[in-house]
C-alpha cells in the first residue's frame, strides 16, 4: 500500500504569505499536484496549517494539521499514514510529472528513494562579501521532491531525531545521518519550487508551454 503525502502547511516566511493558496495558471498551487495524483495512489493526505483545515477538498483526500517546521508536518502525516511505503511531496513544486512519481516509488533495493538533478552552474564558496574558492561541482545534485520512502524506517528515523533536536532540510536526509540506503533517479529540471514571488513569472512561462506540450 503507497500513501501520498502532499505538503502544504508553509507558513511563507520567505514568499511573504501563504504561498499555497496564490493562484497559478487559475488555479491555487496546491492544487496543481493534488489533481495530477488524486487516486493516483491507495490514499492521500493533504497537510494544512491550523488555520487551513477547513479548506474544502476532493473526496477521498484526508487532511492533517501541520506543524511549526516541515519535519513536524512529516510526522505529524507518517503517524496518520497507512501505506507501508509514503510518497511525500511538496505542493510548492507544481510540475512533477506522474512519471517521476512512479520511478521514485519503485524503491528497489533501498530504504528510500528521492530525485535530484546535477548542478549546473559553477559554485562560489564566499564569505564577508569575497570568494573564498570554486566548489568542484562534480558529483553534486540538487535535491528535489517527490521522495519515497519505507514508512517504518522513516518514522523511525524521525522519531531518533526529534529524540535528538535534529532537524533535516529533507526526509532524506534523515535517512542519511542513520545509516540507511538512498536512492536517486534523475529529476527534472521543470519542477522547479517555488520560493519567491518571483517563481511565480517562471512558473506561468513553465506551465503555459506543459499545457500546450502534447
């Protein structure tokens, strides 16, 4: 059984408001993912803020109430889940094909399975306003959601770090600092996150050409 767990708790910190609820292509951006893989998967939950729980939903998709960071959310879903493997992904990437869903998922011989893409551009290492070094970008890959990953060894994982005050930019992550096996597919370099109201430009021009794309 494969549980989908959709991101969309964020606060904005960064975007200024909720950006989970800004209208993208006519639509809130969350929406996006969750029409794409709704019955997709054995179930879905969706993780809202407080103050979002009464956001009405399609049928079929249960809600949970986040928490104060992303690691928090993840638990609080992992502890409603059912699927002996859980798909997470965060509502802020739109464009995740159903096609990368369904390799990550394919976990093989790993506990956990993630995409990524290599790094373009050339790295800086800087400090107090002056470069310190180029960064060898060889083997170096940006991570991305979705992820998939055994929901046992995650939630194990989660509750040894809590237990610690660790805190993982990504599920991953976790998985990393206590010794289990990570797999990577190759991502696409279309879903992108978005972070800044600035994203949102990118994210009509990407969009508009996926819709007209056969």
């Amino acid at each position: 059984m494969i549980s989908l767990i959709l991101l969309s708790a964020g606060e904005g910190r960064r975007f200024g408001r909720k950006k989970q609820f800004e209208k993208l292509l006519g639509k809130p951006l969350f929406m996006h993912s969750l029409e794409r893989l709704l019955g997709r998967f054995n179930e879905t939950l969706i993780v809202l803020d407080k103050d979002s729980m009464d956001t009405p939903m399609p049928e079929g998709v249960r809600k949970v109430e986040g928490g104060k960071e992303r690691q928090d959310s993840v638990f609080n879903a992992l502890l409603e889940a059912r699927g002996d493997v859980v798909l997470i992904h965060d509502c802020a990437r739109p464009f995740a094909s159903l096609k990368l869903f369904e390799k990550v998922v394919n976990l093989g011989e790993y506990d956990g399975k993630i995409c990524a893409v290599p790094v373009r551009d050339t790295l800086k290492r800087v400090a107090g306003g002056m470069v310190i070094e180029t960064v060898d970008r060889s083997g170096l890959w940006q991570a991305q959601t979705p992820q998939a990953f055994k929901r046992g060894v995650l939630l194990e994982c989660h509750f040894r770090g809590r237990s610690e005050g660790f805190f993982a930019t990504d599920d991953a992550m976790l998985l990393e600092r206590y010794g289990y096996r990570v797999g990577v597919v190759e991502g696409e370099f279309t879903n992108i996150k978005i972070t800044y109201p600035e994203d949102m430009l990118l994210a009509e021009a990407i969009g508009k050409v996926l819709l007209i794309s056969p």
